[in-house]
C-alpha cells in the first residue's frame, strides 16, 4: 500500500472493507500543525491502528482511550469511533476481517506494541493490495494476527458516563484538568449532591470519583508528554503543587516515572527508523 501522507488525494485511499483480503494495512504520516479529527464513522472490519510518533484518542460511546507513541488502539469491526490527533502522526493502521478467529480482542482497547509487531505492520504495509494470499504474504499476515491477540493491553482507558449531568461534569473537567475542586464542589456544578455523585459515578464508569479523575489527569498527561510538553509544565496543567506529587501520582497508577514511561516509547520508534 502507498503512504498516506497530508498531501495524498482521494485516489490514494482505497476502503478498506472494500479490498478481499484478510487483512489490509496503511502507512501513515501527517506534518499538520494543530489538530485534526476524523468524526465518527465505523468500518466492517476491525482496525489495529499503531502510533510511532505523536498521540492520539480515540472516542467511542462510553469510552476515550489515549493512544502515545509505542503503543496501539484496537477497534472491533462495526464500532462507531472518532480520531483526534494533534501535531506530527506517524504509524500504521491495520484492517481486519472479522470472521478470522484467532482470539483478538471484543473490545476497544489500547495494546503495547512489541518490535515484532511493529515490524511486521510495516511488512504488511508494504504489501501490494491484492497480495498473493498464498506463500510468505500468507504466512506474515498469519503471524501478525497472532501476535496482535497475544498483545498486552494497556489501561489507556477513560469510562465515560452517559448520565447527562455527569457528561456535562465530565466535559468541565477535561476542558479544566488544572482545578482540583472537591467531591462536594464539582457535585454542585452538576445540581446534584456528593453522595449522589458518587454513587451515580461509580455506577456509570466503575470506578470512584477520585480514581476517575486520577485517570483522566493520567491520560491527558501521557498525550501531552507525546506532544512535546515537559513533565514541569504537564504537572502545572493538571494543577499539582510540585512535580513530585505529580510524578507519585503518574508512577502509581501506570507503575513507571513519566520520563520513563515517554523514553521506552521513543526508544521503540527510533528503532524502527
């Protein structure tokens, strides 16, 4: 397949539910500056899509997931998704039948991406359209299927409420990550009470409200780090007090410091390059 880059036409993208093959893969590359945002649509078969370089979420209903460099977002087949990303975007996407049985996830999820398989995303990027679906493009698409169901899964993941109190609360809070209100406090902006909240929240996302609002400030600081923020400024967005606190924070809910955590992920891409 060619490499879908910003100044590609109409005529480069092919659909890819479209195409009689098993799988079929894309390279991808944007220079945009700003963002950008593909709204909501679906596709027949699944998609892994891989992040190289840059960041990007992924909406669907009752969910975000945040995809940083290193690691991929897997959308089953007939689910209603948007894209957003931000900046320069590397990577490639994968399209997959959905009758193929090899144990691959039933859910959206975000997944690791091992160097196997992010090599053989680029081989499969690279094949012709039509590949000969016998011998060697055969047998790289097979060990691609396996290895993207044996992928470890990330927890890269925001519930979202679909209570319209709570998704109009949710929306305040990521368009104001940096004010760190109270149970109480953000309660009364939705015109409810905090046990209400509480319990409302809990049933709608299955987690509290504190370990939901660690989660969201966790996600938007892995795609700001991808941006090219500094861990001094993510810990200043999020409005913690010092860097330290933050970084606690970062390293307790995803088991790694925030430098580290961005400096495997770069190490994976500068290996491929």
């Amino acid at each position: 397949m060619p490499l879908l880059t910003d100044s590609s036409t109409a005529s480069d993208w092919v659909e890819p539910d479209e195409v009689p093959r098993p799988v079929v893969a894309y390279g991808m590359a944007s220079a945009m500056i700003g963002s950008f945002e593909i709204d909501m649509h679906c596709h027949a078969k699944a998609q892994i899509l891989l992040v190289q370089r840059g960041a990007l979420s992924c909406r669907v209903e009752g969910g975000l997931w945040i995809v940083p460099p290193g690691s991929a977002v897997w959308i089953p087949g007939g689910t209603m998704h948007a894209i957003r990303a931000t900046g320069t975007l590397e990577g490639y996407a994968a399209f997959v039948a959905t009758d193929i049985d090899v144990g691959l996830p039933q859910r959206c999820c975000t997944v690791s991406v091992t160097p196997l398989l992010r090599e053989l995303l680029f081989r499969a990027a690279s094949l012709p359209l039509l590949y000969d679906q016998d011998g060697a493009s055969a047998r790289l698409i097979a060990v691609l299927l396996d290895e993207t169901a044996a992928a470890k899964i990330e927890d890269l993941h925001l519930p979202m409420p679909s209570d319209p109190r709570l998704r109009a609360l949710a929306d305040l809070m990521m368009a104001a990550p940096a004010e760190r209100g109270s149970l109480e406090g953000w309660a009364k902006r939705a015109g409810l009470s905090g046990r209400t909240l509480g319990r409302v929240i809990s049933r709608e996302t299955g987690m509290s409200f504190g370990r939901w609002r660690q989660q969201l400030g966790v996600m938007l600081a892995v795609q700001w780090l991808a941006d090219g923020a500094t861990i001094q400024q993510v810990s200043g967005d999020l409005g913690y007090e010092s860097v330290t606190s933050f970084v606690t924070m970062f390293r307790k809910m995803l088991g790694t410091s925030p430098g580290r955590y961005m400096a495997e992920r770069h190490a994976g891409r500068k290996a491929r390059r």
